[in-house]
C-alpha cells in the first residue's frame, strides 16, 4: 500500500487515477450488453433463458419462486441468522420511516388551490447478487424503504446457484439465505436469473417476468451497463462502481482498528479503493504493519492484497484542514472519522455517502444492522447524489385549480410571457376563455 506526502502534487496524481479507473468505459462490454438488451426485448424468456444456460451453465425450468419456497427458506433458516436480520430489519425501518414525505396544499384568498401529492411507484425491480456471492442484507436494505414508500409490488431477481445433481447434470436452485430475507422483507415474487438479460426483462417485461417502474440494487459491471443503458425506459437508482473506504485519522487513532476497517472494504474487489488520511506519520507505520499482520488470517486476502496495492493509498496530510478538503473532493461512499470528538467534525463534512464516526462505529455495522442504506453513491457521485431511501421510490404530482376570477387576474402576464416565447397557441388557451 502506498503512501503519500501531501505535496498539492502527489494526491492529485493519485486522484486523478482513480477518477480515470472509475471513469473508464469498456466498449467490449457495452456492445455485449446491448446485443443482451436486443434479444431479450425482441425474444422475451427465449432470449433470457438462452443467456442463463450460456453465463450460469443452466437455467431453471420455471423462473419464479413460488411464495410456499420462500417461506420454506425462511423458516428453515439458521436461528441466529435469522434473528440477526430481524433486528436488522426492525433498525432498517426505524430509520427509513422517518424520511416519509407528505405532500401539501396551498390556498390562496381568490380561490386558486396548488398542490402536491407524493405516492409509492407502482412496481419496482430489486437486483440481488447470488449464487456464490450472496447477499441477504442487500435485500433488506431494498426492500424495507420501498415498502415504507408505499411501493404497490416488488419484484426481486437473483441469479440461481447452479450445481451438479447425482448423476452429472447441472440444476439450479435460489439461494435460500437470499430467499429468507425477501421473505423477511415482503418481497412479492422473485425470479431465478441473473445478469444483463435479467435487468432487460425486467425492462421490457416478457411471458414471465412483470415490467417495472425502477430498478435498484448492485451487480456486476455486466448488470450495471445494462442499466445505465436501459435508463430513460426505466428509472434507475444509480450507477454503482467499485466500493470505496476514506478515513480520516488523528493521533488518538488506533492503528489496529483502521487497519481492520480499511481491509474490509478491500476485500469486496481487486478495484475496490481504500484510502486513509493523517497528519501522523506514526499512525500511517503502525497501520501499514497492522494491515500485514491481519492479512495472513483473512480469507480473501490475495483479492484485498491487490485492492491495496492498486487502487489505495495513505496520505500524511499537513493537518486536519487539508484532510477534510481531500475528504470533499474525493467525496467517498464510506467516510470514517477515526478522530478525537468526531461529531464535532460530521457537519464539516459535505460529501460523503455514509458517515461513520469514531472507534465503535466501523463501516460494516452501517453495511448490516445500524439501519442506515448501505446502497450508496460512489466513484464521487456523493456530491451530488444521496443513499436509498424511501425518497427514491416515489414519485411527485402536481396540481392546479383557479376559479375564473383568479385566471382574469393572472391572464395579462401568462400571454405576455407566452407572445414573448412565439407560443401563440399558448396565448390563445388563455384569450379564449375571455371572449
């Protein structure tokens, strides 16, 4: 892992790196999606299935889960485990339901009414990563806001782990830790595919799959290409890169734990970025050797080796000044504040996705159970772009009622305006009700 002098010159470069690693479009990629999207709006479950058995090794018979198999999953499931997303989910909600909007009404004395009515989208697609990489806690962080929303039905799709049956042929079946959580969450149906054609056909909508509104969640660049390429047709949540840890360090910081919180991010991927920031030299040495002590015991430690020699770095800054500026051009999805009283330094903070604060706040308890979104802004999108929320499943009406007494009124500057932008026909909506 490299470290930095803050010079106005070496941060930059490395920065600008990082900006062209996130930036970087691979054409390769974008071409094979887009065939993906043609065949599958012209194809339907033809073209989806073909793509399942030729990217998974199979496809199942039937792609939805029914809701009997859900339950099964759910109840079958680790008691702990279980437990553990029950808490998760009751934090989840606390927090969600306290962003609800309420729209509103405006009356004026002349009888015109303005207003504003806020209501869940009608249907909405959540992509979950599964098979090998399963993650139960994405469904939850998902779902949960929607269903605050007032989202109508929520349709989950998760590729199928695909394995070998006693006599060599390859089946597939949905992970049932994937399963439990979508039980858990109120998800309405779930479907067994994956991938780019999983994204089309929840766009286009096909003989099986229901067509949607929005689509959210993570995948892999093949599923984030889709639906950055799909968005327009269907709104999306936002165009997910490689994950990313910033934490800002002072003296009193313990190495061990920064160590342990820059890994974990690490580890999600060769291209996830982990960068800590510090006036003290002392803690960049203790954290460079704690980061080789700890990486012998971990099991993903070749993917995080890579991650830290790559696309991370430590930066000695001149002080805590210089820190929180790097900390707001960066703007990173996870920003740790590993300092003496954090909270006096959280409303100095303008660009982050999530901000964890101090010793026993570590990033990966916002990941799982705090109830803060762990779907987040990233690649410096958090400067102008916010978590999931219930925010993001809504959609917002307006409206407008004026008596005939208030339009007289207001008459003479609406076709003013109207005549001055050569919208006569405009102007002529508005004359004719007074001739």
């Amino acid at each position: 892992m490299k470290v930095i002098y803050t010079d106005k010159q070496a941060e930059f470069q490395f920065l600008d790196e990082m900006n062209r690693r996130a930036g970087e479009v691979n054409f390769s990629v974008s071409e094979s999606v887009l065939g993906i999207l043609k065949d599958v709006s012209m194809k339907g479950d033809k073209a989806v299935r073909e793509y399942g058995e030729k990217f998974d090794g199979a496809c199942p018979a039937s792609f939805e889960i029914s809701k009997d198999e859900m339950k099964k999953a759910y109840d079958a499931a680790d008691e702990r485990f279980r437990n553990a997303l029950i808490h998760a989910k009751e934090n989840i909600t606390r927090y969600h339901e306290q962003q609800v909007q309420k729209g509103y009404e405006l009356k004026k004395e002349n009888g015109v009414i303005l207003g504003q009515i806020i209501r869940g989208l009608n249907r909405v697609g959540i992509y979950v990563p599964g098979g090998t990489a399963a993650y139960p806690s994405t469904v939850l962080m998902n779902a949960i806001p929607a269903k605050i929303a007032g989202v109508e039905e929520i349709i989950m799709v998760t590729p199928p782990l695909v394995e070998k049956d006693d006599t060599g042929n390859l089946t597939c079946r949905a992970n049932p830790d994937i399963l439990a959580a979508a039980c858990l969450a109120g998800v309405d149906r779930v479907f067994l595919s994956g991938g780019a054609q999983a994204v089309a056909a929840l766009t286009y909508g096909t003989e099986s799959f229901p067509r949607v509104d929005k689509i959210v969640g993570p995948g892999n660049i093949y599923v984030a290409t889709a639906k950055k390429l799909l968005f327009g047709q269907v709104d999306i949540d936002m165009i997910a890169g490689p994950s990313e840890i910033l934490i800002l360090a002072d003296e009193t910081a313990n190495p061990r734990y920064l160590a342990a919180d820059l890994m974990s991010q690490a580890e999600h991927d060769p291209l996830s970025s982990a960068v800590l920031l510090t006036r003290s030299e002392a803690i960049a040495k203790n954290t460079l050797n704690e980061i080789e002590l700890q990486l012998k015991g971990l099991d993903r430690k070749d993917v995080i080796r890579q991650s830290l020699e790559n696309c991370s770095a430590i930066m000695v800054c001149s002080g805590m000044e210089e820190m929180l500026e790097l900390a707001d051009l960066i703007a990173p999805e996870h920003l740790e504040l590993m300092v003496k009283d954090p909270m006096d330094y959280v409303n100095k903070i303008k660009n982050a996705g999530s901000v964890f604060c101090g010793d026993y706040s570590p990033e990966p308890l916002g990941d799982y159970l705090a109830g803060t979104n762990h779907v987040l802004p990233t690649s410096g999108t958090a400067r102008f772009s916010s978590p999931l929320g219930v925010y993001s499943f809504v959609k917002k009406m307006s409206y407008t009622c004026y008596t005939r007494d208030a339009l007289a009124q207001d008459k003479d500057d609406i076709i003013t305006i109207a005549e001055k932008e050569g919208l006569g026909a405009h102007a002529n909506s508005v004359k004719v009700r007074f001739e």
